[in-house]
C-alpha cells in the first residue's frame, strides 16, 4: 500500500492525496483484503468498472501464478531437512506471524491470540463456535446501540440473541459459522474449500495478517486441514510472492485438495473483495458529490 501510495499517488499523479486516503479509509472500513482493495479503488479511479478490474486481477494474478508452482517445489524438496532454510521454511517472519502475542482485530474488532488458538485449540472471540458472520452482526447491533440509537441497538442485538437461541437447539446450525459443516478432521471437497475462504473473505476485517491467523485458527486447530508445521511452510511460500498475503489460500487449496483446488480457494478469498468495492463505490460516489458542491460554494 505504500508502494502505490509513492508510485500513483507521489510519483505519477494519478490521483490527488485526497483521492488516496479516500481511497485507504474506504478499505478499513470494509472486510476484506485491503490491499486489493486499495488498487480495485486507485484503478477505478483512473478508468472507472474497467480500470477496477485490470487493477484487481493485475495484483493478485502474478502472486497466484507464483503461488501454484511454488507448493510443487515444496512437495518436492520441502520435506529434505537440507532444504528448510535455503527455502525459508518454518523460519523468519512466517513462524514469527505464528508465534507473535500481538493481538490482531477480526470480525467486527473483536481480538484473537493466534498463538493461543493454536495451543490450545481455543479461540478468545469464539469464532470457531458462533462464527464470523454472528460475531459480525453482534458487533453491529452493539455499534447501533452506543453509538446511534439504543432502540434500534437493542432490536438488533435481541434479534441475533434470538436466531442464536433458536439454531442452538436446531440440527442446521453450523450454517452460520465461517467453516463449513463437518467433522474436523474430514476430507474437504472442493464446494468446502470454497466455502471457507469465500467467510474469510467476506467476514474477516484488519486486511490479509487478520486473514491469515483466522486461517490459521480454523485450518489447524478446528478443521485440521493442515498440520502447523504444514501451514507455517505455506506462510513461509507466500513471503516468496510479491502480491498479498491472502495468497496463502492457493497453497491451502493445493495442499488440501489438489491443483485444481487452488484458484478455487484464490477465487474465493478476493472475490469479496471485489464485490464489497463495487458495491461501496457507488455509495462513495453519492457521498462525494455533495460534498464536493459545498466546497465550491
């Protein structure tokens, strides 16, 4: 984001100051991978739906491409113990984004320890038992009740009591949490692969170091798709790609399901991305107009 900042907004142009801390207040306030989402913002900002869109793909496509041949050398050399640290495996800052006591803000602002949620197999904010999205609606109607109305607040918050109450005792309540279904442990198919990063994406605020320690939490401890050692080796990949660190859902994908899992688990996790962009632009737009008046007048 700094490297944008310098290049489009100081060195070429592109667009104003302003524009560009438009532009990051809007990625903070929105879940999603931020990073992306700033160059979805600067590229609609040139050349409107289709500058968003050649932005988007051109950030995250050389990582993705990166990212597919990089798991087959680590399938290959990986696991000779002569080859972890010329690969960086289970060194540096990927183990150190592991291990780190610094509490990182997910779904809704709530925090997590991703060093305790691997220890042990607990999570602070409780996402593994209510999930992203009910932590995302509790922390919105609680916003409601301090900040705008008590009654509307506590209508809201009563309300996602109340479904919580109901799906407690109902035998289709792992819908709302941001896994999939399942035993832990269980193989992933690709519609669960696709399911879990699409609520990571979607559901998840802080940009892509949030996203990874809820990836973490979830991948390891509950769903037990990977290993830790296996999910510290991915993170190590990732430092090799120079897009974002989200890019770690194609070694997932790989490593879980095959190959041709891995752009679907990449799809997923930038796919909210995009639309929360062009849903929120238009709105943006609205926004700025009438402000924009005022100023002249």
């Amino acid at each position: 984001m700094g490297i944008m900042q310098a290049a489009v907004a100081e060195k070429r142009h592109r667009v104003s100051k302003d524009q560009f801390v438009e532009g990051l207040s809007l990625v903070n306030l929105v879940p999603g991978a931020t990073a992306t989402e700033l160059g979805i913002f600067l590229g609609h900002a040139r050349c409107e739906w289709r500058g968003s869109i050649v932005a988007g793909l051109c950030f995250v496509v050389p990582a993705f491409c990166i990212m597919i041949v990089l798991p087959s050398v680590y399938a290959a050399l990986g696991a000779t113990p002569h080859m972890h640290r010329p690969l960086g495996l289970g060194h540096g800052r990927a183990r150190h984004l592991c291990r780190s006591r610094l509490p990182c803000r997910a779904s809704g602002g709530l925090e997590f320890n991703p060093t305790r949620s691997v220890r042990s197999r607990s999570c602070r904010c409780g996402i593994s038992t209510l999930g992203a999205a009910t932590v995302l609606a509790l922390a919105i109607g609680v916003g409601i009740l301090l900040f705008h109305s008590r009654r509307a607040g506590a209508l809201v918050t009563a309300s996602v009591g109340a479904v919580l109450i109901i799906i407690k005792f109902a035998s289709w309540a792992p819908f709302i949490a941001v896994t999939p279904a399942g035993q832990p442990g269980a193989p992933a198919g690709l519609a669960e692969i696709g399911a879990f990063f699409l609520g990571v994406g979607a559901f998840t605020f802080g940009g892509g170091i949030t996203m990874v320690a809820l990836v973490q939490e979830q991948l390891v401890s509950h769903l037990r798709w990977l290993t830790q050692q296996e999910f510290i080796d991915g993170l190590a990949l990732g430092q090799f790609t120079p897009g974002p660190i989200p890019m770690v859902a194609a070694y997932v994908g790989y490593k879980v399901g095959g190959i041709a899992d891995a752009p679907v688990a990449a799809t997923a996790v930038f796919l909210p991305s995009f639309v929360l962009m062009w849903v929120s632009l238009p709105l943006v737009e609205r926004v700025r107009a009438p402000a924009l008046g005022e100023r002249r007048q």
